[in-house]
DNA sequence: TTTGGCACTCGATATAAAGGAGTGCTAACA
DNA sequence: TGTTAGCACTCCTTTATATCGAGTGCCAAA
C-alpha cells in the first residue's frame, strides 16, 4: 500500500526527517534523553506529544533512534547521527570576524612547523576541543638541496632542505673523513642531479644511480650517494602531527569515564592510529565527518573527528581534523575546520 | 619531667617513628586508612592494638597522621609523608637484572634526542608513572660550529651544531643576497672566533664583537655577528622537556578527579611551571623527593616528584623525573631514578 | 491523522535501619 | 609507667523500602 507520506529514497518521512533534525539538535544541546513533549515545543509544528511519540516509534524502528530505557527520552544511535549528518545538517556561516581571527593568528606565526602548531593549537582553542593537524608527508615535497658538514672525524652533518622550507639534519658516521671539498662536491653533484625532485623519486634515483656507481667502481660518487641515501631515508619517516588542547575533552561528560579517556589519550600519544585514520580522507575533498564507532577502534567510542584536507598549490599535503564528542556542534565546528584549512594551505603558499 | 623514650630531634619517640614508617608502608600499599588493629599485625611487635591506638594519638598530635572521620584508621599527612621520606625510608637495591634492561635500553638509542625520549619512556615504563627528561640546556653546551647555506635571494640557512652534537638550523631573512664565497667567510670567522666558548658566553661576545664591528664600519662582519646573533637567539629557548606515559596517571585512584588530572595535563601540555619546578633542584646531587603539596601549585596535589639530575663530564646539564601519586612505591621508584640518571649521563658521554 | 487518557516502567531521590570498623576513654594490671 | 581489655560512641557503608516523576505504549475517540 503506497502511504501518502513523502518518502526520500533511504525510507524515512520528510517529516519524520525533520523530527530527527529537531531532535539530534536539542540532543547535542543538552546530552540528555529527549522526550516527545520537549521535542514537540521544540519543532514548533502545534503537534500534541503523542503526535510525536507515535513518529518517535517509527524512528526507532528504523535504528536511528534509542532509548536508553523504557521511560527515558531518545537519543540518537550512531545511524541516526550519520543521517543527520549527511543530509539533515544546516551548516552556519562562519562570521567575518572569526574568518578574521583565524587569518592573523596564522599570519603571525613563523615558519613552517609554527605555523602547524599554530594551526591546531587555533583549532582546539576555537572549538575547546583537541586539533590535529598532520604535517605534510615528505614524499610528496619536492628535494631542493642537500649540503655536508664535517663534523669531527667520521663524522659529517648532513642537511638536507625541501621545497617547504623544512630543513632535516643527519649526523653520519663514515666509513672514511671526507675533506671539505670532497663534501662540496659530493653536495654540488647531488644538488645537480635532484633538485626539484619530489623525494620519492630522489629515493628511487639515488638507489639506481648508487648501483650505477658501484658497477663503475665510481668511489666518489657512490660515497655521495650513499650518504645522500641515508639521509633521504632517515628523513622520512618524519610523518607525524600535531596534537592540541586534548585535555579539552575532559570536560565533556559523554567522554568522562577514564577508561575511555585513557585509550583515547594513549592513541595520542602514539598517534599513529590517528594518523592512519586520517589517511583514508586524505585524497576526499572538503569536510569529512566521521563517527568514531564507525571506525572500529573502540578508543573513538563517543567521539566524532570533523576531518578537511589542506593544500599547497592544489595539493594536498595534509589533513586538519578537530576531534570531539559525537555530541558536537557540526553547524559550527565544520565550517571552521574548512576555513581553517583553506587558509593554512594559503599561509603555506607563501613560504 | 625526663621520659624514658627515647626522642629523636624532631620530638618524636623512636618506637613512634617505626609506627609511623608502618603505617605509611601500609598505606602506601593499599591506599587505605589504617587502623590500629592492622598496624598492630604489620608491626610484628606483639602489641595490642590499645597501645598503638594511643602512640597514634601523639602521631596525630604532631600533624604526622590524621583520620579522614571519627572511625577510621589514620592516614599520613604531607608532614608525615615528608619525615618518611627524609629519615625513615628504605631503599631497595636494585636487581641486577633491572639495572641491566635500563642499560641496554639506553644503549641500543641513536642519537641525543632519541636516547632522552628512550630515557623518558624507560622511567614511566618501569615505574608505570609519568617520566619526565630535561634536555640539557643550550647554555651549559658549547658552540661548535656555525654554517650559511644559501637558499634562495635573502634566504640564508643558518645551521648551529654544539659540543654535545645537536644541531639547529634557522632560515635567515637577510636584507641583502650574499654569495656562497661570503657565507663561507662569514661562517669561517665565526667558527674561528667562538669554536668551544660555551652558548652564554657567545651570545654576549657576539653583542660586543657586533658593536665594534659596527663602529669600525666593518660591514662584512657585523652582518656575519648579526646572522649569528639571530641564530644563537634563537636557538637559546630550547629549553625543554620530554614527558612518556602521562596516561599512566589516569589509573591512580588517588589522583582520579577529572578535575585535578585536567590540571595536571595542561601543565605537562604547557611543560613550563613542569621545568620551572624541575629547575629548583637542578644544582641538588643526588635523588631528591618531592611532594605536591609542598610547591604551592595546586595542580601537584596528590602528587609526589621523584628527581635526580643527570651528568656529563661532571656537569649537571638536565634533570630525570618521575612523577606519580604521593602515595608510590618510593623505595623502588628513587633506585631506578637514581641508576637511570647515571646511566643516561653515561650514554651522552659517549657521543 | 491527531489527540487525550491511562496504566505501566523505571530511574532518581530520599529515608530508615542494620552492620561494622575503628576510635577514645577508663580502669585494671604487670 | 607502659600496656591491655572493655565499652560506649561515631560515622561510613550497605541494603531495603517507599515515593516521585518523567516518559512511554497503547487504545479509543475526535
């Protein structure tokens, strides 16, 4: 029998859509259980409370809403927050004076990695959330310039600068002591031969030509490579991010039991969980939300992660992401993680 | 009147003292108020529990022990807690095993920094509390070497490696573009003038050299000193510290409000006051205690720092803490504080 | 489709009673 | 004089019980 209720494509009423809005939204207000008759102010429809509760039922058959007992409120389950959020969602604008504030507090900041911290330290402040920002990936930089310095014997500086202005330093211990202008040389022949090259081509050549070289007997120049090689490699791994105002989420009840806060807490101390998450919005574009039940990791149990990737000269280089309870204000919250991405891959341009 | 009992310069009555070590071993094991009837079996006197009730009485007299209520045991107070800790404590030797797994933990650690962070992590590992790694200050360290790279027009890499082989590098905004010829003289004066002169000492000679150079009108090498002015600058507020294990702190019951382990978080997130603190006992030899209560910083309550500083050369140049509830295992924490410290001053030796 | 009514559930809150650990004091004992 | 047993008392903890109220589900009527 065809109903004469409007029915989008995922089943449920228009109406009962809008109910599901009107709840989730009073829901992320107060963190308690919303009953019909609060919800039937709230809507503003002049529906009587068993109006409401007979659509309540409906929601709740369909998994979007629960009850946490038979004489509680709803509250949205982990589907119904994913509804709410894909298609249910009003997002506010940002005011012009906050767009400003973001643009001179990151204006102000020095240089590359400043400016990271700067980044996610604005974003936790903003939201009194935690901010993450992932610093960009060394393989997608582009190799500039390499340089040795002697050290004492056997051992030698290596300095190695990328486009970005991200300078990583290397002590080597060699086999031999180089004079300076053997390192002058080995250096100018490096910087001839890579510079510009994203750095995971830099590794790939530098592993041919050190073969190449070694085939050649070319003592020189493999021990240029070789070096070069260790640098390159031992550089890379420098994947990491930038974790703010964690302790922010102390403050949110829906978080409080220790239990949950220490595995949330361990995950950022170790962060490589939280950088692999990120990783799979990396190549998505604009604002990501995310539920942390829907991750898997049971640390992210009672947290959302509002996730935008940031980019320098169209690319993407890395992600921003506030971290927070489910129970988050998404109109306000996204709009500022998407401005603030826009504006680091900006401030980033610049340097 | 003359009593027989024997009074120990603090007024306290030796047997007194043996009640009170005790009773704070006790508590410290189970965190739990003790009463006379347990402190009487710990005690092993064959004493009745009407005895040690009334040797509590002048305990509690004295400030050493109080009772939460009417009925139940004593606890120690922070005075009770300090006299413990001063005079009655006994250290555990450590097992030879374990001062092995400290040595080869640090041992097998790359370069400086990693072996702090390893230290860090080895302290909070063992103790399963917060580990806490000065780095050592850049004024106690030695200029080794300075070096100009030039990056691109009026971008001047400067690269700062000290005696004790860290390296730091700035990005220089120059007012002119200079050469590599000038650079490397630049960088060559510099090194000749101040090579093994400790970081202090080069940051007031370059403000003289700068002057003179300045009234000689001897261009070249005042902006030498004002490159390198810029750099040493720079580079002085490294001062800082490495925290491992902070969510170890969540699991004590002791500590558990959320409140105070909020506080506690910012000010590790913070780490200032955390050095500040650590600074006190920098000149101190040896393991010092300390306990939360006794800063003023209310963010320590219920907290107790265990320090040692650490030695290169005969030089303190960082401190090693852990950091946990009042109530710890202070007999195991202070030893493996003690032999970490040697230890690690040992590792950065050999370097 | 909406609404009022009604019985019912169940958490939250309050109150009371029982239990028990531990104290302080007193008086007796060695 | 130090030590001990005895005893009344305190006060936390636990358990049971009753009450309140918010909210539900369902039914019958509008």
């Amino acid at each position: 029998m065809a109903t004469k209720k409007v029915i989008s494509e995922n089943g449920v009423g228009e109406r009962a859509q809008y109910f599901l809005k009107v709840l989730i939204e009073r829901y992320i207000r107060d963190g308690q259980p919303v009953g019909s008759r609060t919800l039937a102010k709230d809507a503003g429809m002049d529906l009587s409370p068993a109006t409401i509760r007979n659509v309540m039922c409906d929601l709740e058959d369909l998994g979007l809403v629960a009850s946490p007992h038979t004489s509680a409120g709803r509250i949205p389950t982990v589907t119904g927050f994913r509804m709410f959020i894909d298609s249910l969602l009003t997002v506010q604008r940002l005011q012009a004076g906050e767009i400003e504030r973001i643009r001179t507090e990151l204006a102000y900041s020095g240089d590359a990695g400043n400016l990271l911290t700067s980044a996610s330290q604005l974003l936790s402040g903003v939201t009194h959330m935690a901010g993450i920002v992932t610093v960009p990936r060394r393989e997608r930089t582009a190799f500039r310039q390499i340089e040795f310095l002697p050290l004492s014997e056997n051992r030698v500086l290596a300095i190695l600068v990328t486009n970005d202005g991200e300078v990583a330093n290397r002590i080597l211990n060699t086999h031999r002591d180089f004079t300076r202008l053997e390192l002058d040389q080995a250096a100018n022949f490096l910087n001839h031969s890579f510079s510009g090259l994203e750095m995971e081509k830099v590794r790939s050549r530098v592993l041919e030509e050190l073969n190449a070289a070694r085939e050649s007997f070319d003592q020189t120049m493999a021990q240029a490579l070789e070096m070069a090689g260790e640098v390159v490699d031992a550089s890379a791994p420098h994947e990491d991010c930038l974790i703010a105002g964690q302790t922010n989420l102390m403050e949110f009840e829906d978080l409080a039991s220790l239990q949950q806060l220490r595995k949330l807490f361990d995950a950022f101390a170790e962060k490589r969980e939280i950088l692999h998450l990120l990783d799979q919005f990396h190549n998505a574009d604009g604002v990501q939300i995310f539920i942390g039940e829907e991750s898997g990791f049971q640390m992210l149990n009672g947290c959302s992660i509002v996730t935008a990737p940031y980019q320098v000269d169209e690319d993407v280089v890395g992600m921003l992401a506030v971290i927070g309870p489910t129970r988050m204000e998404y109109e306000r919250v996204i709009p500022i993680v998407d401005v603030t991405a826009k504006i680091l891959g900006a401030a980033l341009k610049n340097r």
